[in-house]
C-alpha cells in the first residue's frame, strides 16, 4: 500500500513538472490607426512587448534613442542567418532622451517619437523589394498619428541595406 502512495506522488510530480509551461503573452494597448496608403494598421504589433531586442541605435543628429525589436519568426532568421520568413514583424521605436535626474551622466529614454515597422507579406507585398510592407506612426504632443505621406521613401532609402534583406539592423550580440 505504502508502495503505491509513493509511486502515485511520483507519478503527479513528473505530471506537474512536464506540464508545459504557458506562454506569457503582453499585450500592450496601442491605437486603432491605419496607414492611409497600404492600410497596415498600428494593431498589426499589439504584441511587440514580446518581441525579442535585436539591436540598438542612437541617431546623433535626431538625438534619439532607438531600439530595434523582432518577432519571433524575424528573431529566428537573424539569429540563424536565413532569409526572413512572410510573417516576420520588426519594430523600431524611437525615444528622446533626458539626462538621468539622479544619476546626470547617463542618458535615459524620455518621450516616445515614433514607432514603425516592417511586414513581411509575400501576397499583400508582392511589388515591394523583400515584399517589405512599412509603417509609422509618430507621437504628435499626446497622440499618435499615421504617417500620412506614404511609403516611397522608406522603400527608397531601405533599399541601400538590400544585401542585409533590405534591413539596416544586425543582430547585436557579446562577442
Ligand atoms: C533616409 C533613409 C531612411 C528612410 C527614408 C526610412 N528609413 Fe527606416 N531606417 C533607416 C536607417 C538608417 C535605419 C537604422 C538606424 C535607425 O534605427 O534609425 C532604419 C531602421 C528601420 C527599421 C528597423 C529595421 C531596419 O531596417 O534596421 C524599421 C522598422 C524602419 N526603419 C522603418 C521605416 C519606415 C516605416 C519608413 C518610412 C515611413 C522608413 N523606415 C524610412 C533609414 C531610413
């Protein structure tokens, strides 16, 4: 009988630790807007709070703060070197910075500017270079806005990291 017991709470243990671990999903309230050209709304990256850090940037002339962030199908292309899959989701956000009020030397994110990114969507982005969909959306005072003047120029401009898959970022990773 004794027996039994204990292979029976053996039994529920090994159940306990072998159950899966859920998945913890944030997702992060963002605003109902769309772009007006290629109609990629703002909900598109409701989810980036998970998405993976692949890469940070400052931009000296804008003195902004940029971080850039990768879903999981786009994290595992670049952390494996392969082309990037339809579904693949990369977010950039941009922040002004503000000197660190108990701490002056360090810099520290202070306003949110902007938040874009970029699709990967074989159908929907067929005439587009990699087939790259883009958006942004800009924080004006409190609110965000679509970036009304469509997306030429991002296509124009992200054609010069063509041979990176028309992406300016690399995996930034300890050596
Ligand atoms: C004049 C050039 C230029 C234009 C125009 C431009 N980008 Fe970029 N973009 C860059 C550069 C350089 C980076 C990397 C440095 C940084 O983070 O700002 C970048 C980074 C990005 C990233 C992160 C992935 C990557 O390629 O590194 C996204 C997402 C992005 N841009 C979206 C857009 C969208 C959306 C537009 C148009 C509304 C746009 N870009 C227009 C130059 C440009």
């Amino acid at each position: 009988m004794h027996k039994i017991k204990i292979i029976y709470i053996l039994l529920i243990v090994i159940f306990i630790s072998c159950k899966k671990e859920e998945e913890y999903k944030l997702i992060a309230s963002v605003p109902d807007l769309e772009m007006p050209t290629n109609h990629l709304k703002f909900k598109e990256i409701e989810e980036y709070k998970n998405y993976k850090i692949v890469g940070t940037h400052f931009r000296t002339d804008k003195k902004e703060l940029r971080y850039i962030l990768a879903n999981n199908k786009a994290f595992k292309a670049y952390n494996e070197g392969t082309p990037f899959p339809n579904g693949s989701k990369i977010v950039k956000i941009g922040w002004t910075v503000k000197n660190m009020s108990n701490f002056n030397p360090a810099l520290e994110a202070n306003k949110v500017q902007r938040i874009e990114y970029m699709i990967k969507d074989n159908k929907r982005f067929s005439k587009n270079p990699g087939n790259w969909g883009y958006a942004r959306f800009v924080k004006k005072e409190e609110n965000y806005q679509a970036w009304s003047k469509g997306t030429t120029s991002c296509i124009s401009c992200h054609n010069i990291a063509k041979d990176n898959g028309y992406l300016f970022t690399k995996m930034q990773k300890l050596q």
